[in-house]
C-alpha cells in the first residue's frame, strides 16, 4: 500500500506530512520549512504532501490511504455528551469541596468546547483535506479513502514502531488529544494495546505551559525556555508546595487542580492560568521584564515536578505492561531534562523516546497505524532524520551564482570547516536531506569550537539572538560517550541529559549547563552520518576534543532552513562567519 499520513493545524499543531511506500518509510516533513513560518499554525501541510509525493514517485491517484492523526469520528456524534461527562468527571468529582465554583464554571466550560471543537466533524475536515490538496496545485480527480486515528495511539505507535523493541512499555503525553491527556499502551509484535487513559484536564503539557505563560512566554513555543531557566533557580519550599499542590502525584497517575489554570472563569493576567496563580505567586512576569530569583525559583518547581511525575508515570507504564523496555512520544517528552531523569532512574532497562514526539510526528503514527492493519510490517529501529529535502551539488551551485555570491568549492570540506571551529569561527552547516524534529542533527546546523568558554554567548549574540542564558546541545561521536556522559547510552536525536564526567568539563564549558553539570548531547554514528562524522573527527583530530556546539540553523523566529536560498538569507542575516553548503564555502566579504 502506499500510505499519505497527514496532521494538519486545524486540529493540531504542528502540520506535517509523510509517505509510506510497501510498510517503508520514504519521505517525512513539516509545512514551517517550507513556509518559514514557525510551527505553521493554521495552515495545511499541502507543500509537505507534495514534496513527499515527488520523492516518492507518486500521486494522490496512487495513494491507497490518507491516515490523519486525529479521530474526528469521535465528535460525530457522541461529543456533546462525551464534553459533558468530561467536564463533570474532572471539574467537579476531583474536587468536591468546591462544588459551587466548579458548578458555575461547567456551564461555560461545556459550550466553549462544543463551540471550538465544532470543526473536528469528520465532515468538515474531510473538507478541509480537499481545499488543502486544491490550494497546493494538487489534482484531486481521485481523493483516497481518509482514515481518522486517534491522537495518542499515533504517537504511541510513532515511538513503538521505530524503536527496534519486539515489546514495550508506551508512554504518551502531551497537551491533549481527542480527550486523552496521559495514554499508557503495551507494544507487542505488531500489536498496540490501550492499558490506561488520563483525560483531560489533567494535562502535564498544560500544567507546563501554564507556567510558561506565567513567566512571560508564548505557551505552545517557550516552554524550552523554561527548562534552559530551572537550573538557575534554588529550591524555595513555599513555591514547592503551591505547585506541588498544583499537580497532585500518586502511584496511579496525575491530578491537576483546575482552578490555578484557564478552567477558572477569573483570568485577568493570561490565557493559560488564572487569578488564584497570581494571588499565590504574585504577579506575572511581562514579556520584556528582567527575569528574577523568584523567576528561576518557580522554573526550578515546575521543572522539578515535571520530572517526577514523568518518573512516576514511566513506573506505572512498565508496571501496567510487565515490561523492562520504554517508549514515550507526545510533546511532554521534548523536555529532555526529565528524559534525563527517566534514564538515571534506571527504571527501564530499555528507553527510546521519538525524536518528533510532538505532533507532527503523528502524521507518521497515524500512517504506520494503518500499514499494520493492513499486514504490512512497517517497524525498523530509527537512527536517523533525514527524510527532508536534499540538492544536488548543481543545485546548490545554480543558487550561489544567481546570487552572484563569492565561494569555492572543497574537495575535503569536513576538514576545511573542522580547521575553522578550532580557530574559532562559528559556521553555517548545510550538508544532505533536511532533518525532521526540533533538532538540528548535521543536516542544517550551526556549528562552533565547545572548548571556549566564551562561545556560547558569542553564538547567542550573534547568531541565535537569543537570551545569553539559554544552553547549546554537543554532537559526539558515538565513540567516544562513554569518555564524556555519566551513563550514557547511544541518543543520536538530543532527546536526554547527562551529566557529564566531572575531568571533562574543560573540553566542553560552551555545550553545558554548569549549574548542574549536564549536556543534551546528540551521539554520531559514522555509519548513520558519515559526513558529520568525518568533520566532528577532523576537529578531533586538531583539538584531541571528538565533540562540537550545534545548534540549529535559523533566524530568530524562523524554522530551520530547508532550501539553500533559506541557508544563504539565514547566513547573511546573522553573525555566522562561513557557511558549508555542499561542497563549496561561502565567506563573507568585509
């Protein structure tokens, strides 16, 4: 079968598309690169769909299937009831002793959602599918039979399937799906069984881009930044127990006290948390304000209630499912600090968290979903991210002479860029098919010397324009982790934290967090990426240090650059000092 699994914003965030050919996974991608419009909100992924056909050879007369990552059939007709019953069950039973405000609210509460979920009719977004294929230039003579998955078992099935484990644990959790908030699932063979469901309210990505907004954010977006804070902050034990009350954990999941978040009806301040948070914590932190102790403080609580009732939840999947392996997808496991945590635990014996957890990566679940419902196999172990766009080196060169740019071309340009990190010099990196996910992973990457203490804030400044605070990951070769990560495991996707062995820190003071000694390191496998290999062991053979700063390759409030046209604007309109693009090198002239 030939499979187009699609998410498009009008339900969820993030639009991406991809294609399964036979079970196998061909092209993968995220409409923001093509529009430059980070995250893509609101828009249909029609450039991702076309791109993915092309590299696949097809049309959508040959698609069998369009898998969406999202169960409309579940408002078809059972909403209405489905929201009431919600709302009661959460809003009201969880907390009995406030009745009356929780009654007054559930009215409000019932026909907003009704209101905002209205066009989750599995009609209406059949519609919507089909303007999204005109509006593309896509001919549509024959629309292939739409399929609706659920929400959480696509991510569920995204991590299972590329994980490699014949069994597992699956932990998904995100902001929400349908009505999941928490959705632990037993991967077996080919099969995907539910255990235990959490519904909304009781939100974890909720609970953090609460704070997010708190703490003068865009929720949905700033919630990294939230993490790079907390390890400036200290613990304050009454800022403990107000969010500790916040988010209730027992050994049978997670509670949300609904009254601190946008369920209130007095929300004065912010869209994400209401009045009791202000009155508790006092007030919000304007965008622009200067950022606090009280400010790192409450980042430290939040972040550390996140990570253990991410512990807490990763128990009682593996305790559910009897099983030594984990897998977890949803946007909640982005935060690559609890996914740290997780791992020290040493709770699972096995541990794989899908590097696109957040919902573009249920246009691939949803796809693989239907590939195993019809008997075609669709499992591999994902060690890698390139299923974007690639040019060829005459592309590439087309696009550099109709700029009339200045560049050479190298015959050994790993060695060449490797030589200018180690003299000090921060480079654009534009080498093969685009990476999906959040990270750059030498494909699309900034690259820079992690023996200067001073580089990260020279790359902030510069390049990133971005708070002088916020950490840079490291690309490692694989080789050599064991010397650099305290218990390290192989982690090609910057998924986890480590901390770091303590007579290394010297190698590296730009790529970690020295408050509490830790790294999000990505581990490169020659094999896997033999270019980025090659260039990561060049700088290792000049400076005796195998490891980089990377970061991704884009403007300031840009998605990471897919085309060459979007490498040269992000160069020239930053402080990087040469780009590598292909074969040839680009300087600019003072």
């Amino acid at each position: 079968m030939n499979i187009l699994g699609i998410i498009s914003t009008d339900v969820s965030g993030h639009p991406a598309a991809c294609i399964l050919k036979n079970g196998r996974l061909i092209a993968f991608a995220e409409e923001e690169r093509f529009i430059r419009v980070k995250q893509a909100r609101g828009y249909f992924p029609g450039n991702s769909v076309k791109f993915c056909l092309k590299t696949a050879g097809l049309t959508l007369e040959n698609i069998d299937y369009i898998a969406f990552g999202w169960d409309a059939n579940r408002y078809k007709f059972q909403f209405p009831l489905f929201l009431a019953s919600s709302f009661i069950r959460n809003k009201i039973f969880c907390f009995p002793k406030r009745l009356k405000t929780q009654r007054r609210n559930l009215g409000a509460g019932i026909f907003d959602g009704i209101s905002s979920l209205a066009g989750f009719f599995p009609q209406r977004v059949e519609e919507k599918i089909i303007i999204g294929f005109k509006d593309a230039g896509l001919d549509i003579k024959k629309i292939p039979s739409i399929i609706f998955i659920r929400h959480h078992l696509a991510h569920a099935a995204s991590a299972f399937y590329c994980s490699g484990f014949e069994e597992s644990a699956i932990l998904v959790f995100d902001g929400h799906g349908e009505e999941n908030a928490v959705t632990i699932f037993k991967g077996e063979g080919k099969k995907i069984r539910l255990l235990k469901e959490i519904n909304i309210p009781n939100s974890l990505g909720w609970f953090y881009s609460m704070f997010t907004e708190y703490l003068g954010w865009d929720p949905n977006e700033g919630e990294v930044k939230l993490m790079g804070l907390a390890p400036f902050g200290q613990h304050n034990e009454r800022i403990k127990q107000i969010i500790d009350a916040i988010l209730l954990i027992s050994k049978n999941g997670i509670t949300l006290d609904t009254r601190y978040m946008f369920y209130s009806s007095q929300r004065s301040y912010g869209k994400f948390f209401s009045d009791l948070l202000v009155e508790k914590l006092g007030l919000p932190r304007g965008k622009y304000e200067q950022i606090t102790q009280a400010h790192k403080d409450i980042a430290f609580a939040v972040q550390k209630r996140l990570e253990e009732a991410g512990i807490s939840l990763a128990r009682l999947a593996l305790r559910l499912a009897k099983s030594e392996n984990l897998c977890i997808s949803g946007g909640v496991a982005l935060n690559c600090k609890m996914n740290g945590e997780i791992h020290k635990a040493q709770i699972a014996k096995n541990f794989f968290v899908q590097p696109i957890a957040y919902d573009a990566g249920v246009a691939l679940g949803a796809a693989m979903v239907k590939a195993q419902e019809g008997n075609e196999d669709c499992r591999f172990a994902m060690n890698r991210l390139d299923w974007g766009p690639e040019y060829s080196q005459a592309e590439i060169e087309g696009v550099l002479k109709r700029n009339k740019l200045a560049y050479r071309k190298i015959d050994r340009i790993e060695a060449a860029a490797a030589k200018k990190i180690s003299e000090g010099k921060i480079i654009g990196w534009f080498q093969g098919r685009m990476e999906a996910g959040p990270r750059a992973l030498g494909g699309r990457s900034i690259l820079a010397d992690p023996r200067d203490a001073g580089m990260k804030d020279k790359v902030n400044n510069l390049a990133k324009f971005r708070e002088d605070w916020r950490p840079f990951a490291m690309s490692i070769l694989d080789e050599y982790k064991d010397q650099y990560l305290k218990n390290p495991i192989a982690s090609p996707f910057m998924t986890k934290a480590f901390e770091i062995v303590e007579d290394k820190s010297a190698d590296m003071p730009s790529v970690m967090h020295w408050i509490d000694r830790t790294t999000r390191p990505q581990t490169v496998e020659r094999k896997v990426s033999p270019r980025f290999w090659l260039l990561i062991d060049e700088f290792r053979k000049i400076s005796g240090v195998p490891l980089i700063l990377n970061t991704s390759f884009n403007i300031k409030g840009e998605p990471i650059v897919c085309s060459p046209d979007d490498a040269i604007r992000a160069f020239f309109g930053t402080g990087i000092d040469e780009l590598y693009i292909g074969d040839f090198v680009v300087e600019k002239k003072i």
